[in-house]
C-alpha cells in the first residue's frame, strides 16, 4: 500500500495538533507524516509564557506531548525554506529535501513591532516581544535587575505581560494607544473596571496615550518618548502590539498572499490543491480570530479531509477571551444580539462588572470582569448551549453551591477542560485506561493543553482517583470506577456509574 506523504510546516500549538489530529485519526497508517518545527525545542503551549512570566508555572508546563516517533518524523530546529510545487518537495534549512503530497504552512505570526523611532533599525538591549520561549527567558533575565518597565500595548498578551512582571517586584507602566483597554473585546465600562483592578496591583495605565521615541544610549535602551512628549525613563520594555503573519514561504512559492496566506473553505491554496494554510498566518474566507482555539479547530477540519473521516462538528459561536492575570478576573465569549434580553451589573468600586445576554433560552454573550466563580459558571453554559431562565437577572442569582466540593459530586458532563471540550467523564476514563499523571492525561485527552486553566482542576481529579484507588494496587479497569465510587459519597456512586 503506497503512503501518502503529508509535510507539516510549523511546530507549534496549531501545526502539533494538525499532527495530532492526523495521526488520531489515520488508524490504518496510510499517511507518512512530517513535522517541521524551526525552534531546537519541543512544541510547547505558547499561550502560557506569560504564566511563566509571571512565575505562576515552571517551563516543564509548557510541554505538549511529544509526537510519537513511530508516527511521525519531527524534523526539530531547522526551517522550512523553500516549497517548490512543481518538483513536489519543501527544501529544508539543512539541505534536505522532503517530497510531498500534501504540505500545510502552519508557521503562525511574528510580533509586530510598530516603526517607531529608535527601533526602525533594530531593537536596543533590553526591548523585547514576547512570542517564543527565548523571549520569554529574556525578559525573565533582564527582569531581575530592571527597575520599571514600560508595557506598549493593553490587549490580552500586554496585560497579562504587566500583571506578571508585577508579581516580579517591577514597577510597570501600560501604555495604550486606544481610549480604553481591551477594545475589541470591552466596551467602556468594563474597561474602566479592569482598569482600576490593575492600578490595585500597581500597574500605571496611560490611554490614548503611545511611543513618539525610543530613546537609547550606545546601544541600551535608557528612555520612552511618549506622544505628549513626557520622557519615561525605563530599563525594560515590552512590545505588545499585535502580530504579523509569517507568509514568506508562500509568497516565494508564488501563493496567493493578502494579509495571511490566502486559502478557501477547504483550507486549501486556490492556486494548488495540495498546499494547505492553518493557524495565524491563514487566511480563510471567514477571517481568522488571533485565538489558537480557531486554529485548532481549522486543525482538526483540514485533518478530517486528508484521513477521510468525518469532520468535526462546528460548535460555532465567538471564542472566548480570558485574562490570565493574578490578581485580575476577565472572561468575555460571544456578542448581544439586537433583539437579546441583557442585564449588566456593574460595580465599580467592588472591581467588579458582569453582563449577560440572553435569547430563546440560550446564552449569547458574556462579559465577567472580577467575578471568577460567577464567570466559571457562566462559561460553563455558554460552552454547553444550555437551556437558561429566560430572565437574564436570573443567571447573577445562581443558587447556592455545594458546601463539599468534592470531584464525586461533579457530574460526569461537568466541562473539565474547555478549551479542548474535556469533561470529568473523560479524565476518569482516562485513569480507568491506565493514565495516572496530570501528563498522562494530557497525553490521552489534550486537557491543559490549551489555556492552562483547568490543570488545578485536572491535578485535583487525578490526586482524588488516585487517593481512592492508588496506583499500585489498582484493579482491573471494569472495578476500578465502583473502588473509586466506594470511597465516595452514595451520590458520587450513582454519578460515577451513569458517566
């Protein structure tokens, strides 16, 4: 049986699961899969080097499950440099040449950094971006001796950036050139909140306000010139402004190329069937989002058609956008519709601003600024399309919760990991198949493999099934779930054999 060959060019969080995905679901092996990843490391969780930043969790939480060698040729810390379409083969930095039948570019997007002077010539020492796992190093470094930052840039990645190098002891100013924080996600209001919760941790939040000058001294960074023409001193400074698709392999293989590589509905290059696009330097029909959750799902879509297996099922709506921060709570999903029923609470001095949208009984819209436990909750129904009271008032007078808030009362439906849709039923049968580890049950179900939110929640289910039914002594899978349940309230039983 001839193999097709399909040459993945981009190793991380999209391209690794655009591998994943392929190997999943090519159970007969008919595929011959290429990674190429141009960084020496393992594929790592991008989305968590602010977390990491922020000395929240170590870089060993960062790494993704490796591809399996037996599946997959990962071709690590050499780039993709040409694809020549009419020879069939990507010719690699080292010289080599791999022939394919398929390649996908999946090579993401490079921080913008804006061409303001001072840094049109290249960046002085100690003006960084934070994009890759190097980046992140260096701002660490240069974190331990600097005494005030300057932070451009109050989208997600800028404030979770100037949260985190708080928490490192460093004074931070955040800069932003727009009239409100987070504008594409917030309106006013709710900025306003999120602005007064940082300025609680310290942070100093400019608006409208942006970087007429980087100021240098023999090459080091000494000062900010800003657009009303104060002068910041500072020994550190992140640029957060947004990112640039990486499309010159396209371009130079005489691709279509607009803003990102420009593909249609099938993922696919209009100007040649066997030349895919994924992830931030895709330009699909529908647009692209910035958020890797889009990109995985484009991911899992393109894999189904090269496996010919069923494609996922749309579950639509808009991504949602959480801040990882200490100290700050946002979550924000989905927009208000003109006919939705919509109820904002907003308490200023208490950092706190919820509002809910609500039509025909499903949830539309939320936004939750200082409120995580009422954010989780609403998270939870937005994601699972629930039936919700028709009054959205309702939906801020949850009724109380559970006193004990042991995992067996969780129902086996309870989302788990969100953003890879990873229910508690499917950690447990994770562990009844033999996955003992918060590593092993990432492996087997992807879960704090994404944000990184839920690996508290995922290392509390682990250490409750394994403290009911440790490890060296467990029982054959069909037994282990009544040891676990016997340890248990009755109602955990009940739920436990239902899940």
């Amino acid at each position: 049986m001839s193999r097709e060959r399909v040459v993945v060019v981009g190793a991380g969080m999209v391209g690794h699961r655009l591998v994943d995905e392929l190997v999943r679901r090519d159970r007969a092996g008919r595929l011959d899969v290429h990674l190429v990843g141009a960084e020496d490391y393992a594929p790592y969780n991008r989305i968590l080097l602010s977390d990491v930043l922020a000395g929240r969790c170590d870089l060993a939480a960062l790494a993704l499950p490796e591809p399996d060698p037996e599946r997959v040729c990962f071709h690590r810390g050499t780039a993709a440099v040409t694809v020549d379409r009419e020879a069939g083969e990507v010719l690699l930095g080292d010289g080599e040449r791999l022939g394919f039948d398929h390649v996908v570019i999946a090579t993401g997007a490079d921080a913008f950094v804006p061409p303001i002077p001072g840094l049109a010539g290249g960046m002085p020492r100690h003006a960084h971006v934070l994009r890759s796992l190097d980046d992140c190093r260096d701002i660490a470094a240069r974190a331990l001796n600097a005494r005030h930052a300057v932070v451009l840039g109050g989208g997600v990645l800028g404030l979770e950036a100037a949260c985190g190098l708080v928490r490192r002891g460093v004074r931070v100013t955040l800069l932003h050139i727009a009239g409100h924080l987070a504008e594409t996600q917030l309106d006013e209001a709710p900025a306003g909140v999120l602005e007064e919760s940082l300025a609680d941790l310290g942070v100093d939040v400019r608006t409208a306000t942006g970087i007429a000058e980087v100021v240098d001294a023999d090459g080091e960074l000494h000062a900010v010139r800003l657009s009303d023409g104060l002068e910041l001193p500072t020994d550190l400074l992140l640029l957060s402004c947004g990112v640039r698709p990486r499309v010159d392999l396209a371009r130079t293989a005489g691709l279509p190329v607009e803003r990102g590589v420009v593909v249609g509905a099938d993922l696919a290059s209009p100007a040649d069937p066997r030349v895919h696009a994924v992830g931030d330097c895709a330009q699909p029909p529908e647009g692209g989002t910035g958020l890797v959750g889009t990109g995985w799902a484009q991911a899992a879509r393109l894999a189904a058609r090269l496996t010919g297996t069923p494609a996922p099922t749309d579950a639509g709506g808009t991504p949602a956008v959480r801040l990882k921060a200490a100290g700050v709570d946002l979550v924000t999903m989905g927009s208000p519709g003109e006919h939705d029923r919509v109820v904002t609470v907003s308490d200023p001095a208490g950092r706190r601003h919820v509002q809910v949208a609500v039509d025909r009984g499903r949830l539309t819209a939320v936004t939750c600024v200082g409120a995580p436990d009422l954010g989780a909750a609403l998270a939870v129904a937005y994601d699972r399309a629930t039936l919700v009271p028709s009054d959205p008032l309702a939906l801020l007078l949850p009724e109380r919760a559970e006193e004990d808030g042991s995992p067996a009362l969780m129902p086996g439906a309870t989302p788990v990991c969100r953003c890879n849709g990873v229910s508690k039923k499917d950690v447990v049968s994770a562990w009844e198949d033999g996955a003992c580890t918060v590593q092993d049950v990432a492996a087997t179900t992807r879960a704090t493999t994404g944000c990184g939110g839920c690996r508290s929640v995922v290392c509390g289910l682990v250490d409750w099934l394994n403290a009911s039914d440790p490890p060296t002594s467990q029982p054959a899978p069909d037994r282990r779930e009544a040891h676990v349940a016997g340890a248990q309230h009755d109602a955990a039983r009940d739920e436990i054999s239902a899940s």
